[in-house]
C-alpha cells in the first residue's frame, strides 16, 4: 500500500493526479458499458465476464479518487 501511495504522490508532485484518475474512470465507464453490452445484447444471459466487467468498471470508477483523497490526507 505504501508503494502505491508513493506513486500517487509523484503523480501529484507532477501535477498529473487529475489527468489519471478522470483516465482510469473514463476506463472504468467503457468497462461497465462494455459488460451491460454484453449482458443485454448477446444471448449469454448474466454470466462471469459481464458482471466481472461491471465490477471492476465501478471499481475503477470509484476508487481511484479515493487513493488520491488518501494519499493527500497522508502526505
């Protein structure tokens, strides 16, 4: 945890922590619209990989503010 906190706060010494957590939501909103795709428009029904996608699209959506909120409370 201490590692990634270290390259959250590089990122933020560069001024660069916005840029890279509007990317990785933008990549977590493709996921969960890529996994309700394919649950809804292919005859797959809900199984492993669309929900997996949903997931880890609302993870990345989330998440990544949070560790920067944490590493600037931390640091």
């Amino acid at each position: 945890m201490d590692e990634a906190l270290d390259v959250v706060d590089a990122f933020a010494d560069a001024g660069l922590d916005g840029i890279v957590v509007w990317l990785l939501r933008l990549v977590g909103l493709l996921a969960v619209v890529a996994g309700l795709g394919l649950w809804l428009f292919t005859e797959m029904g809900l199984l492993f990989l669309p929900a997996l996608l949903v997931v880890a699209g609302l993870f990345l959506l989330v998440v990544p503010g949070l560790v920067v909120e944490l590493a600037e409370v931390a640091g």
